[in-house]
C-alpha cells in the first residue's frame, strides 16, 4: 500500500509509492487524479522529488503526475553504484509498474540526459519532453583528442577514487536551510524549507545530511559523452529546450573558467538545437542553471505554451 505523506508547507497532498527499478528499491512521488494524462517529473544531480513541486503544482489540474526520486536521492535507496544505463533503466521500470501512457516528460539537468536518452531508445513511450537546463555544457558531445585521452581516462579513475559514502556533516536543519538559501536566494523561504524536510537526514557522526549518495557523481564516467548528439538526433517527439539568461555562468563554473565565451555558447545552443527533429528553445530571463527554483511562474509558462500546441 502506497504511503500517504501530507506536506507540512504545501497544499497539496500526495502518495509516495515504493517500486523496484534496476536492482534497487526506488521512491516515487504520485499527485493528482489518475483520469488525467500523465506527466512524469525528473530532477537533477543533489535534488529530489519535491524539488520539483513548484512544476507539480501548476500542472495538477490537467495532469496525473509522478516525481521521482533518482536512485542515490531522496528516498529512493543509495546502491553504490551508478552508471546511465540503470538510471534508464529505473524509468523503463517506473512507466512498466505504474502503466504511464505516453507519458509529457519534464527533466532537469541530470534528468534531461537520462530522459533524452530514454526517449530516443523509446521513441513511442513520450508524448514530449523537456529539458530543463538538461543538455550539460557546450562542447560536450565534442571528440576527446587522442593526446588528451590517456589524460581524460586517468580523470575518471582518480575520481572515483575519491568517492566517498558519506555527505558532508551539518548541524540542524537551520545550517541546511541557510546553505540552500545561499546558493539559491530566488528559491524563497517556504519552498527552501519543504525541500530540507524532505532532502536530509541523520549524519552516521551526528547533526544531518543532503539525502543523497556523494558517489552518484561517477554517472558521468559511465557513459561517452559523444553519443549525446547521436540521442538528441534519435528523439522523434517534440522537444522544449529552457535554459536561463544566467546558465553560462553556470557552465562556466563548471567548467573551471573564469568567464563564459558567449558567442561559443550560442552557436552550440543553436547547433544542438538543430539535431533535433522537433525541438524550440527559451530562455527564461532572471534564471541560472535551477530553473524552477529561480523563475517558476515563467517557466510554467513556457512549458504550457509548449504543452498547448
């Protein structure tokens, strides 16, 4: 039987169902009536389900809407081990169990690259999808040269190697909320406190921790990130791509740079664009890389428009 969560600082109820993805128990969060046309709700990298609720929230009238937390987030469980294909497969698992019927995909960051991938490997199984901010930094899809591979595979080695099971140590709550807020000031104060109350939990040295698994950071060694461009060609169903007026900034410290090459960035913006089939682009204005944390009215918005053509 599902369990039934009321959320302290949110009008909206919901069921948090439990099933098995690619060998491990995976946690999803289900809103709304099921005589409505699905929608399913992916977050990004250190995020969980109810991060995306500001998205839930809008489209709750017109749609059945599940969120879910990746494995290695929120309560879904930590397996250790994290590569793209089983977090593909964990969505291949959830649209089987809960019967989603083409379902309008809607995915951030981390979640565009596994849900991009999903829909080009199943192309009948979306209806549309989003990419919130979900197509990692400009140049990614580039060939690695032969000098630098030896370099870029011992990149990858060493970082695994310093993977560790445990986040970093927080006191309380408070510490947690201020941190959030800090690296995310347009969130807003009760929106910031529903997402620690449900994305922390007990340190094994006391005070608390983020409620996800430090070594999911090594998905993005398990794939090559060339083949990005080849999905992106294979995806037939119409595509949103919102990206903020602010992301290159984001990318750029990312990236290590001190400034983000703006001309570079738009021709890859536009070039990516263009592998697509059916794929527009906005840009939402006052955003960085969190979207709808940053501008949920007009991300709504936009993804409404798209929804409504």
């Amino acid at each position: 039987m599902p369990q039934s969560d009321q959320p302290s600082l949110s009008q909206i109820s919901f069921d948090r169902r439990y099933f098995d993805g690619s060998c491990c128990r995976l946690s999803v969060v289900e809103l709304g009536s099921k005589s409505k046309p699905d929608m399913l709700l992916v977050h990004g990298m250190r995020d969980h389900a109810l991060s995306m609720l500001s998205i839930a929230e809008h489209f709750l009238a017109d749609y059945h809407i599940y969120s879910l937390d990746l494995r290695g987030h929120g309560f879904s469980e930590n397996t250790g081990s994290y590569p793209m294909t089983q977090f593909v497969a964990d969505i291949a698992a959830l649209i089987k169990e809960f019967e989603l019927h083409q379902p309008v995909i809607v995915a951030h960051s981390l979640g565009g690259h596994i849900l991009s991938r999903y829909s080009a490997i199943y192309p009948d199984q979306v209806s549309k999808l989003v990419l919130l901010d979900g197509m990692g930094p400009p140049g990614m899809g580039a060939a690695i040269p032969d000098e630098n591979f030896r370099e870029y595979l011992q990149y990858d080695v060493e970082s695994a190697l310093s993977l560790k099971s445990e986040g970093r140590r927080m006191a309380n709550k408070a510490e947690a909320l201020s941190r959030l807020l800090e690296n995310n000031p347009r969130l807003g104060h009760a929106k910031a406190e529903l997402i620690i109350e449900y994305g922390v939990e007990a340190h094994l040295d006391g005070g608390i921790k983020w409620r996800w698994d430090p070594r999911m950071n090594m998905v993005w060694s398990t794939f090559p990130r060339s083949e990005m461009e080849k999905i992106w060609r294979m995806i037939t169903c119409p595509v949103l791509i919102v990206t903020g007026d602010e992301s290159p900034e984001y990318w750029s410290l990312i990236l290590g740079a001190e400034d983000q090459d703006i001309e570079f960035y738009n021709s890859e913006m536009t070039r990516r664009i263009d592998l697509f089939k059916f794929a527009r682009h906005e840009v939402i204005k006052g955003a960085g890389h969190m979207l709808h944390y940053d501008q949920p009215a007009s991300l709504n918005l936009a993804i409404s428009d798209f929804l409504g053509e």
